[in-house]
C-alpha cells in the first residue's frame, strides 16, 4: 500500500517551508520529484538536500506562479525530464501582513495574483500530463486561517486562501471524469522560515493555543500530502483537511490545558 516509486511530482514553492516538506516527504517515497521556486538559491541547496534523501530523480526549476508561460515552461521542463507529471502540489504563496485600513491595492493585488492565480495557472499548465497520468493527483496548499479562523493583518491572505477552496470544488468536479482528484491541506501553524520570523512571544502564544502542545513540522502536512497522492486515495476529491494538532477545536485559551 501507498507505493509512490516511479510517481512523478511536481511542488511548487518546494524550496522553503512547507513545499520543502512536501518534497522531501515525496522524494524518501521513492518518488521523482520536481520543485519549483523564483530563487535560483533556494533551489540549489534544496535539491542537493533532497537528492540525499531518496532515489529517485530531482530537478529543481526557476519559476514564477503569477506567469502562466512561465508555469507553461515549468511543465514542459518536468515532463521532459520525468515523461509525465502524476502529483501536482500546488504549494506556492505569500503571507504579507497589511491591516485592512492601510492595505494598498499593490499588497492585495500580490497575494491573489500568488495564492490563487498562482494555483490556476499551475494546474492549468500540467493540465494534459494530469489526464494523461490516468491517476492524476492535486493538492492544493491553503491554510486553517481564512476557510475556518481569522488573523489581524492577514485578511487579503486569508482571502486569498478560501478561494483556493472554491477553486478546488469546481476543478474537482470538471477533472473527475479524468480520474484527476483535486483536494487541499489546510496546515496550522507549522514551524518554517516565515514562523521563525515572527518572533518567540508569537510563537509561544501560538504554541499554547494547539492541543497538541506543539508547531507542525512541514513534514506533516508533507505525509498528509503523500496520502492524498496515492491510488489508495483516489476516491477522496473536492475535501479540505485541516493538519494542526487541534488547533481549530478550542472554544477559547482556557480550554487548552497543560
């Protein structure tokens, strides 16, 4: 069961964070895995990371989600290198902080062009591959903030993240005929770069709030992933599931205890 040797993958955003985590869960799989990223550097220390952790083929490629011929030539360069694409994760996004009262037109215009059309165009892109797969596989990236909770400063982010899942809905539906299966993780609050940057008393607070007394990994919501790319999978499509040690479930502070 859940054999993912000689499944060709695609992560975008999988040279930080949580597509890092995806990846790297995906490539100890056995499987070939294709990350994608703007930064030349980022890229080139995540692939010799993962090419260390399986045996299957890496590639890394400069991309850019908010450029549709640039999604374009990202597809084409994975089915070059792999002759398909099975797994499409759709992990690439941003998370500024702007407070709604000063949030310029520029701000909000970069998390959507990023976290939404950046899915579209992706998917779009790796479109044929998928169906010729006859097991294609989408997953999507959203977050717990937006579809189910709110932050102060996030809510083009949030925004932006529950219209993933409208995406999602629709694209299940159309591609299901196809055998294409389009589902999204919705991760909590799991310790990446970005996290680390918001200081120990964030970090604390968010802590405290988890029931299970601890920030997510990226692997977790890399295993999580893993399982909505396999066949065993394939009857599950159109759902958002929410990675985040309980983090949604308390009706206040209090009803976290130590």
């Amino acid at each position: 069961m859940f054999d993912l040797q000689s499944t060709a993958v695609l992560v975008t955003g999988g040279s930080r964070g949580i597509g890092r985590g995806i990846a790297s869960v995906f490539a100890e799989a056995g499987a070939d895995v294709a990350i994608a990223a703007r930064s030349l550097v980022d890229i080139d220390a995540a692939v010799a990371d993962l090419d260390s952790r399986g045996a299957g083929k890496i590639l890394g490629v400069q991309a850019d989600v908010c450029d549709p011929m640039s999604c374009a030539n990202l597809a084409a360069e994975v089915i070059n290198t792999f002759g398909g694409i099975d797994v499409v994760c759709a992990n690439a996004g941003i998370f500024p902080e702007a407070p709604l009262a000063t949030m310029t037109p520029a701000q909000l215009a970069e998390v959507l062009d990023v976290n939404v059309k950046g899915n579209i165009y992706t998917v779009q892109a790796c479109l044929d591959a998928l169906i010729a797969s006859g097991r294609g596989r989408v997953i999507l990236t959203s977050s717990i903030t937006g579809p189910i909770t709110g932050f102060p400063g996030w809510s083009h982010y949030g925004a932006s993240k529950a219209a993933q899942l409208g995406f999602m809905r629709t694209a299940a539906i159309e591609l299901a005929s196809q055998g294409i299966t389009v589902n999204a993780v919705l991760p909590g609050n799991i310790f990446t770069e970005g996290l680390a940057d918001m200081g120990e008393d964030y970090i604390a607070g968010m802590t405290r709030a988890i029931p299970a007394g601890a920030l997510g990994k990226p692997e977790d919501i890399g295993y999580l992933a893993a399982f909505l790319a396999t066949k065993e999978a394939g009857y599950i499509t159109g759902q958002a599931i929410a990675a985040d040690g309980g983090q949604v479930l308390p009706e206040s502070p209090d009803a976290v205890r130590p």
